[in-house]
C-alpha cells in the first residue's frame, strides 16, 4: 500500500546540505515527492511503501548530514497524490521566521583535497567551499538563506558553477557561495597606501614579505587579521609596537596538528577540538624549547593555537611558514577591522601590506578562544563557529521576545523567541567607540536575520553601562539583572535548571549597592531571585579602575589589612620602589578619596600576584591572576592551604575575611618557600574558601548545587581544585560550558531572568 507523510524539520536545516541529502535518501529508497526550505526550516513529502517510508525515517533521524543541528521533526499522514518524481521545489519566505542560522564553517576536507590538486578546476582558488563548509552568518543578511541574499551576490555564477548548484547530486547543491577562479571573488595585494602591487601570485609575493618580517593585514571569514612570522623576534616585537600591545598573548596559526605538536603538548581530546568544522584557537601547554619566538607569548604557560580554516589560510600556510601570528586586526580594545576601506584606514599604520578580497563580510565575528577546564573545553571568547547558534531556555514566555545587552566589557547580546536563545558574536568593550557602533550594528543585524522583534529589553543593574543606557533609551520595558546573579543564571539557563542554587560568582567587577563594587559572592539564588548570602571582606580599591591596571596597590591595601603596624615594613621590603605611590595611595584609603568599596575576587588575585612578585602591572584585563595561575601549576602539589576565616554576620549570612590566607602565604613566600609553591597553596586556600562558605550554607538551607561562575573561573587550575574539592564534599557543581564564565555570558544570564519573569506573568 502506498502512504505519503509530511515531515517537518527545524534546526540548522539550511545551508548543510539538507536538500541533496533528502533527495539521494529519497532516491534510495525509490520514493517520491519533494523537499523545500521554508521559514520554519525543511518541508519534505514522501511517498511510497510503508517499508520505503521507515527506512528513510530512519536515516534521516539517525545520521542527518555532519553540519545540521536538528532540534525537532514533525510526522504528518497525508494523502497519497500519485507523484511520479522526487523534486527540490523552490525556497519559500513565509510570514513569521523561525530558521537558525548557521555559523560560519572551516574548510571541509573535501574542499582542501580539491584545493591542492592540479587536475581540479578550483585547484589553488581561494574561496572553495561546499554544502558542508565556507562562511554563512558573517555573509547573510537576509532570510531565507540563499545567494542573493547574501554579499555574494554581485557575483555571478558561470554555468559550469550553476550546473554544480542545480544538481542534487552534488556536493555544491545550493552551496550559496560557492563560486570559481572564472566566476569568483578575487584577491589583490596593496601596500599601506592602498596601491595595488603588481605581481602574478599575490599570495606568494605575501609569503616573501612575511619572510622578510613584514606585518600583514590579512582579509578572512569574520574579519582581517594580522599575520606575522611568528618564530621572528624582529617582527613579533614590531607588531606588539604598532599593536600597542605590551604582554597580551599573541595565537598563532600553524599548518597541520604535527606542528601543531612541536609547540605545543596536545593531547587527543585536544586534536579533536582544533580540528573541529568551528576551528577554535585552543590554549595548550607550551614547550619550553619550540622555534617560536618568546614574544609570542611571553610568561604565559599556554599558547593559542588554530589551524587554517579558510582557504586562503591553507594555501598560506603551504609555504615555508612553520608558525604564524594570526591576531584580529585592530588597535587594543576596538573590534576587529572587517571592511576593506575601513582596514586600509584603521590599520595602514600597522600592516605593512594588506591581503585584500571582494567578498564582502557583512557581519564581523572575532576567533572563538576555548581552554580545557575540569575535563571539559570551556570557552574564553565564543563567536566565529558557534554564533549565533541557540540554545533551549528552561524557562521562557512564548508572548514575548527578550533583547538582553549584555554587560559593558567583553560584551555579547542575546536575543530570544520562545525557547530559543541566540547569543551574539563578541563584541567586546563598549566604552570604545567602535565597539559601541559595533554594538548597535550587531543589534539591528541580528533582530534582522532572526526576525525578532524585541517586547523587552534585559541589562545590568548598573546604572553607567552603555548597554544598560542604551537600554533606557529604547522605548520599551526593562528588566535590570544583577551582575552576579546574571553569571550564575547563564549556567542554570545552558544546564536548563530551574532550581534553587549556591551561586558562586567570583568576579572583576560588578554593580553592587551602595556604590561598592561586588565580585567575591556567594548567592542563593534560582531563575527568579537571589539573595547575598555571603561574599569577601570590603576593601578600598584605591583610585578604582587604577587599582585594577596596578596590583601593587591592591596588595598594599591587604597586606595592611592583615598585618596592621607591621605592614609598613613589608611593603617596603616587597616593594621597595613603590614607597611614592603608596604614600598616595595611603591618603587616598585614609580620606576615602576615590576609593570604592570592592569584594572583588579579581583583586584579590591580583594583590596575591603582585605580593609573589609575579605580576606587578595588568597591561591587559586578568593577566595578573593569569600568570600567578600559570606559576602555580608549575609546582607539585602538597594540599596545603592557608587558614580560611568566615565572620558570622547573624540571618546565616557571612563575610569572608582573608587576612589569616594573607598573612600565611606571606610568612610562607618569605620564608623561603618557592613563590610557586605559595601560588599553587594560594589556589589550594580559595578551593578551600569557597568549600567552607557553601557548607556554611548548606548547613542554613540545605542546597547542595553549587554553580561556578565569573571571570575568574577563567582560571583553570581554580576551577579544577574547586569542583573536584566540592564534589568530594557531596556537592554537584555546575559549570559554564556554551558560554565563558566571564562576562561574554552575562547576555545569556540576563535573557533567561527576564524571561523567566514574563513566564510567572510578574511584569504585564
Ligand atoms: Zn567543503
Ligand atoms: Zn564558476
Ligand atoms: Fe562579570
């Protein structure tokens, strides 16, 4: 007997090879009828034998093609219609849209093969790509996702190209932008002015400047980078000058995962997430003895690393190039250059050459940074690969959409449509006014290709953020998110949690009350609330934002907190040419001059780090804490830590007071222990710290989830000791994995609180 069923399909359904694939699964098993890509996602029809028909179901649900993301089909009966053949109709754009779309992918192997061999006819063409890999959301602005709306369509395919599009056999069915040396985007090299140099191979001509130490602007997916030969100090050292960059770690590309292992220690699991189709750069353990320079990336212990992604970076990284630095192109805090004449203008003072194509990049996406952290990658910047892919909310309206803004620094947005969260590329820090066009840019873009119209807008409590001021400025209502409380929502909302937790939010910065910066917290908390259960001691941070570029000054302020009279003398033993500046700082502490209150972990990291002699100046955000990190896994772990004090405050709530940690690693540090041994026991002492502070609370309220999250669980080696001492204490512990723990989740965070709020009818 012949049947017929409507199967629905929505996810990322469009733009990986969907349609072909349907239409060979259909061929096989001899049915008809047709598939179409709808706003909702793939329409499909088929036709014959029951046995055909659950055949077909079968594959499509259990091996659907390696880029698509199903998040649901539907199964509709219908009536047979005597169809004689299977057909791909056309796209159809309907009223509301609800298509996810699809990152952008790194080449596929296919593609590389083609590249690289001489009988292909796109053999050496830069912009090779499939149904399975090459850009998409940093090319689209328009739904349903085909070439014309997207920056390729000033091109026209020739009818070699056209005849590969229209065939549902092949690899390059409705590939939007896929396109050849005849027919194709080009690639020109110019020097700083603009002019175009003359030379038959612009990429070998690039090659040899980037030999001879040149820098180079380099065009790419998401955005220019600049590359530069990173095994030379000259050149490494001329780029941090230009970049105005002091210490920041530069990533670099290398050709395959064998050089990839002469810099690095990479493990199998490591493998599989750099070669991963999203080709994130990867922070690994670097070897001492590797040709890099040492400028690259100089007292970090990780370096990050990427392999090619694009065309362009295969065919670049064929030549003698053991290691490149490939780093956004940009001065330090704005966001990366993207458009051609903007490039030229912003970098020419930088690049030597810039390595330019006509294929337009609509929207700018940055690298997306991971690390491996208590067993799991966990990401440091998500954006290129991954944005604007969703994720399900636990909690959700289906009245209202949510456009959340994000924090102000490392700032990403979130946008919402029922279940469906989708967070933004970076975007970065707003107080640039670049960053803040960006900002607004990235708004409008994706309200657009999501076709969401926001009823609600979510921010910070803060009340001088430019988002939460951007948010007060749009004609809408607004649901303000605690900083802190948003961290630890961004992971209740990836976990799909609803429940009460110990939240512990160990930060930089973020908006308390009364004027006092919060960062050292313990919440408890679910979607709809929290309360303060306990956090660190207050302390002065003198001069505010200058305390947290100088931690010194952070360490002058505990170093007097925990030894009184005595502190005199140590800081002058620690810091013997500090005594100027202290004086200062001193007065400023005494007069209550410019020095907010702070519970911030961060500071304390940083005061640690610089009372180790570690690092004395933050030239970029966390490197204080990062290099005390990097010191103290250098050293063989003893399970010593020092003692924990936790100040009872009546109601269970608590402050924590470090003097007793402080004053034992410093006894310690000059009692000739190695400073990575204390380093590596000042971890073991805030493991411990926060063991205690959530027994304190589960004695009170009997949680058992902790969720870690903020900043500062950027570190590694914290996060490991933390989860693995609480876990061991019959705690669960919960951690960010699809968004950072620092503030490029807080939009996630933000979003999942007000839509929880819409869901329980609190705001009409
Ligand atoms: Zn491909
Ligand atoms: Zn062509
Ligand atoms: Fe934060």
């Amino acid at each position: 007997m012949i049947e017929r069923l409507r199967i629905k399909v929505t996810g990322v359904v469009q733009g990986v090879g969907f349609r072909p694939f349907v239409y060979d699964l259909a061929a096989k098993n001899h049915l008809t009828g047709y598939v179409l890509n709808d706003s909702q996602g793939v329409e499909i029809e088929i036709e014959g034998g029951k046995a055909s028909i659950d055949s077909f179901v079968q594959t499509l649900q259990s091996s659907p093609p390696t880029l698509s993301r199903i998040k649901k089909i539907e199964f509709i009966p219908v009536e047979p219609e005597g169809t004689q053949s299977f057909d791909i109709l056309q796209s159809q754009k309907q009223d509301t849209q609800s298509v996810l779309i699809s990152p952008d992918y790194a080449t596929c192997p296919d593609c590389v093969n083609e590249l690289f061999d001489p009988a292909n006819r796109r053999y050496r063409f830069p912009f090779i790509n499939c149904t399975n890999c090459g850009p998409r959301y940093t090319i689209i602005y328009d739904l349903p996702y085909d070439r014309s709306r997207t920056t390729m369509n000033k091109f026209e395919m020739c009818p070699k190209c056209r005849a590969e599009y229209e065939d549902p056999l092949n690899r390059r069915f409705h590939a939007e932008p896929t396109c050849c040396h005849r027919c194709g985007p080009s690639i020109w090299l110019a020097d700083e002015n603009g002019q175009k140099v003359e030379t038959d191979d612009p990429i070998q001509s690039c090659l040899n400047y980037l030999k001879d130490g040149k820098i180079i602007a380099i065009k790419g997916l998401g955005g220019f980078h600049l590359a530069c030969d990173a095994t030379s100090n000259d050149a490494v050292r001329e780029l941090r000058k230009q970049k105005m960059r002091e210490e920041k770690p530069f990533a670099v590309m290398v050709q395959n995962m064998e050089a990839a292992k002469e810099l690095a220690t990479v493990t199998t699991q490591d493998e599989a997430t750099l070669d991963s189709p999203q080709k994130p750069i990867v922070l690994l353990p670097k070897k001492n003895k590797s040709i890099i320079s040492t400028l690259v990336a100089p007292k970090s212990r990780n370096l990050g690393i990427m392999l090619p992604y694009t065309p362009l970076h295969h065919l670049l990284m064929q030549g003698s190039n053991k290691a490149l630095i490939m780093t956004s192109a940009n001065l330090t805090d704005e966001p990366i250059a993207y458009q051609n004449d903007d490039a030229l203008k912003r970098l020419h003072t930088i690049a030597d050459y810039f390595l330019f194509h006509d294929r337009d990049i609509f929207i700018r996406t940055d690298d997306s940074v991971t690390h491996k952290s208590a067993g799991e990658y966990r990401f440091l910047r998500r954006s290129r690969g991954y944005a604007p892919f969703p994720m399900e909310l636990p909690a959700f309206s289906d009245k209202y959409n949510i456009l959340a803004v994000g924090p102000e620094l490392k700032n990403t947005i979130c946008l919402t449509q029922g279940k469906n969260a989708f967070v933004s590329h970076y975007i970065g820090d707003l107080r640039n006014a670049h960053a803040y066009q960006a900002f607004l840019q990235a708004i409008g873009h994706l309200e657009n290709v999501l076709e969401i119209t926001p009823d609600i807008i979510a921010c910070d409590t803060h009340p001088d953020y430019l988002s939460t001021r951007y948010a007060k400025e749009q004609d809408l209502p607004i649901i303000a998110v605690q900083h802190h409380h948003a961290h630890i929502t961004s992971v209740l909302a990836e976990k799909g949690r609803t429940d009460k937790v110990i939240g512990v939010s160990f930060d930089g910065l973020g908006w308390g009350e009364q004027d006092e910066i919060w960062g050292g917290e313990f919440l408890t908390c679910d979607l709809s609330g929290f309360e303060r259960a306990g956090h660190l001691e207050l302390e002065p941070q003198p001069g505010g934002d200058a305390a947290a570029k100088s931690p010194p000054r952070m360490a002058y302020v505990y170093l007097k907190r925990a030894f009184g009279d005595r502190a005199e003398k140590l800081t002058q033993e620690l810091f013997p040419d500090m005594e100027d500046e202290f004086r200062i700082v001193s007065q400023m502490i005494e007069k209550r001059i410019n020095c907010p209150l702070t519970s911030s972990a961060g500071r304390l990291f940083d005061a640690v780090s610089a009372i180790l002699q570690v690092c004395r100046k933050n030239t970029y955000e966390g490197q204080a804490p990062m290099e005390l990190e990097g010191g103290a896994a250098e050293a063989e772990d003893d399970n010593t830590s020092y003692p924990v004090e936790l100040i009872d405050n009546t109601n269970g709530a608590f402050t924590i007071r470090t003097s007793k940690i402080i004053h034992g690693l410093v006894e310690d540090f000059l009692g000739s222990s190695p400073r990575e041994v204390c380093a590596q026991r000042f971890h073991n002492s805030i493991a411990q710290l926060i063991l205690e502070s959530c027994q304190w609370i589960r004695r009170y309220n009997s949680l058992s989830t902790v969720v870690l999250s903020g900043g500062v669980f950027a570190n590694a080696l914290l996060t490991e000791k933390t989860k693995t001492l609480l876990e061991s204490e019959g705690f669960e512990v919960l951690l960010n994995s699809i968004v950072p723990a620092g503030d490029g989740g807080v939009s996630l965070g933000q979003a999942v609180v007000a839509a929880w709020k819409l869901s329980h009818k609190n705001i009409e």
